[in-house]
C-alpha cells in the first residue's frame, strides 16, 4: 500500500501537574481500500501511553474523515478526563476541543 498523503497534522501540548507532553495528530485524505470500503490513517504520537496508528473505515471518503474526527475527539475527551491540560504549543494557552466539535450543541 502506498502511503496515503497527510491531511492533517497539528501539535498539542498535554499537560498535568506532574509533566507535559508534545503530542502530534495526523489524518490522512481519506483512501479507497480493496474492499470497495474507504478509509483514513490516524496516527498519534508523543502521548507514551496512547501512541497509536490506525485506520478508520467508511462507506466513503466522507464517511471515514468523520469517524476520524469523532475518534479524535474522543480521544480529547479522553485525555482530559486524565486530568490533562490541552495546551497551544505555541502561546501555552488552554485549548477547549469543545469549542471545535460541539458546535452544532444545542445550548441548555
């Protein structure tokens, strides 16, 4: 297989009382599998208990790039539910995922 191009990649900083890390997210454009079955890499790396590198599938491209992001926003939640910061690498301010991924919310 060839490698499938980068779609998006970007760094975060997770941070508790006790450390920080770099961490690194990485979504391919999403790919057409053997199957007839689409999909999109994801790779995260930096995180030395969440290191991963996965596909996600999809009945199209589309579909796959969603699964993709709500993966990525569960693993957001995830982190944060650690107790970790999720910090601008650059200015070392708090980064809400929640601002990005619950915008269709309805407010209460």
């Amino acid at each position: 297989m060839t490698t499938p191009s980068i779609a998006l990649s970007f760094e975060f900083d997770a941070a508790t009382l006790a450390k920080k890390e770099r961490i690194r997210v990485s979504i391919s454009t999403p790919y057409p599998k053997a199957t007839g079955e689409w999909a999109c890499l994801f790779e995260l790396a930096g995180a030395k208990d969440e290191d991963e590198k996965r596909e996600y599938f999809g009945a199209d491209g589309f579909q796959a790039l969603v699964l993709t992001l709500f993966y990525l926003r569960s693993l957001l939640s995830r982190l944060r539910k650690k107790g970790c910061a999720i910090l601008d690498p650059e200015s070392g301010d708090p980064f809400y995922p929640e601002t990005y991924f619950d915008v269709f919310t309805k407010p209460a």
